[in-house]
C-alpha cells in the first residue's frame, strides 16, 4: 500500500505543478521553464521553518509557498519591465544559480540533501489521510486555474498574450497582470514542494534541476496546452507509464533508458502527429460567444 500512497501522491503533486506551470506558459503566455526552482523553494523553507524553527508543519506549508510567490515576483518584475523573452533568460539563471546555493550551503543540507523533516502525517491512518489531501489539493488547483482562465481575469490574459500592445493602449497594465500570473503559478508549485517535504522528509538539489523543467513541459505540451484537464492527462499519463514500466522486472541497466525513450518518443510523436496534445485547446470564451449568439437569436 505504501507504494500505491506514494504513487498517487506523486501524481497528484505533478498535477498541481502542471497545471500552475500551465496558468504561466498556456494562458500567460510567458516563456519560463524554471518551475522546478519554485518548488524547491517551497520545498526548502516549509522543511527549514518546521524543522529548525519549530513552526507547525501546516503554517510552515504556507509560509514556503509564500516565499516562493515573493521569489517569483523578484525574478518576473525586473526582466518583464524589460521584455518578455528576458523572463526566460532569468528564470534559467536563478534556477542554476539557486541550485549552486542549495549544494553549497551548510542549513540546506548542502549537496548531501535536507533530512530530519518532520512528517506531516506518520501514522498509517495519518498517510492515507494525506493522500486525500494531496488530491484534494491538486483537484483545487485545477479548478482555480480553469476559474482564472474562464473569468475576467483570463479574458485579459488571453487579450494581452495576443496583443500586448493593444492590451496597454485601452490602459491596462500588462508588467502587473504578467507578475500576478508567474506569482501565482508559483505559489501553487511551491505548495506542492512543501506538501513533497512533509511526505518523503528529504530533499537534494538535484531533485529540482532542469531535467524536472523538461518533464513538467512535456505534461502539459503532452496532455494540451491552455487546456484544463490536458495537463493532468499528461501529468497522469507521464507519470503513470514509467511505473508500469517498472513491473516487467527489467534490469537497472534497461530500465533508466527505456524510460528516457518513452518521454522522448513521446514527444517526438506528439510533435509530428498531434501538435495540440492529447486534448485540444478550444477558445476559453467560446462558450460566452455562444450564448450571446443564442440571446441575439432568441
């Protein structure tokens, strides 16, 4: 059963990140691939509150996701000042840059990782407790980030990521609406780092390297971007595939590649015969234009 929790719980967390990783690159607009360094950061600070300072684990679970809003903000509002493409090119320095941090430090843990993190939930009953709430909360994620997409806010997102200049000539304020959506997106990956440390009680650098950068963009790429549920399909699909793989009881030496080929033959297949994913995105106010024609002809 241990192995059952850990696998849903897993997926329920690559759940959150794709779907908050969506909110920035699908609905956004925003090219960033750093969404791993934000989930460290909430992963990071729950962990150190809680275990060197003493702070309940649930407080210290929201603490670290607000740190990482307030690095999301300090890394999006000086390089969205200048131009959108520079946001990339920041966002890959601080995730490099951080990472050297973590290796580096003697109360990260360093290069050896951060152990010792007090468990959330320790008892049998505690642990399937907590896969409802890692569930719970990936589910609310989801329907935050289609309520965002479907509401006023997106309707702005959406005019702003097609045309920005058009956008800041009826007055709005792209830089502000450009932060509040990295900021947010953030802020939901990093409580999914901090609901991580509270589970597995261990964390090392390279668990937030660009490598995890290439897998949450492929969820999304896979599943369908600017989609609701594309990326859990593609957080479930990619996540779900190379446990199965595990179960043919191949050798260590097939299994890490054959898991390597299926998330690059996955791509590759995707690029070339269904560009849009697994779920198609459709205009988020096709249903609003509907209706409206309905009214008219009514």
């Amino acid at each position: 059963m241990e192995y059952l929790f850990t696998i849903v719980i897993l997926v329920g967390l690559y759940v959150i990140l794709a779907a908050s990783f969506n909110l920035i690159i699908g609905y956004g607009g925003l090219i960033s691939i750093a969404h791993p360094i934000f989930y460290a950061i909430g992963a990071y600070a729950s962990a150190i509150l809680a275990r060197d300072f003493g702070w309940p684990i649930y407080a210290a679970m929201l603490a670290g996701a607000l740190v990482a809003v307030a690095a999301s903000i300090l890394v999006a509002l000086p390089s969205l000042r200048v131009s959108g493409d520079y946001l990339l090119i920041a966002s890959i320095g601080f995730q490099l840059g951080l990472i050297e941090i973590l290796k580096n430090v003697s109360w990260t843990g360093g290069a050896g990782g951060l152990t010792n993190i007090p468990a959330a939930m320790a008892s049998p009953e505690g642990r399937i407790a907590y896969v409802g709430l890692v569930v719970a909360v990936a589910a609310l994620a989801v329907l935050l980030v289609r309520s965002i997409a479907h509401g006023p806010y997106g309707r702005a997102m959406s005019a702003m990521r097609d045309d920005e200049l058009a956008f800041a000539a009826l007055g709005r304020n792209a830089v502000a609406l450009k932060v509040a959506t990295f900021a947010l997106g953030s802020g939901l990956a990093g409580f999914a780092g901090a609901l991580y440390a509270h589970y597995f009680r261990y964390l090392a650098p390279e668990q937030f390297e660009i490598l995890q950068s290439s897998a949450i963009l492929t969820m999304v790429v896979v599943g369908g971007i600017r989609t609701t549920w594309g990326p859990v399909v593609g957080a479930v699909l990619l996540q779900a595939l190379p446990q199965a793989i595990t179960f043919m009881d191949l050798p260590p030496s097939l299994l890490g590649p054959m898991q390597g080929l299926l998330f690059t033959g996955l791509v590759l297949v995707f690029m070339f015969v269904r560009p849009q994913g697994l779920i198609a995105a459709g205009e988020v106010w096709n249903a609003a234009r509907k209706e409206t024609k309905h009214v008219a002809g009514s």
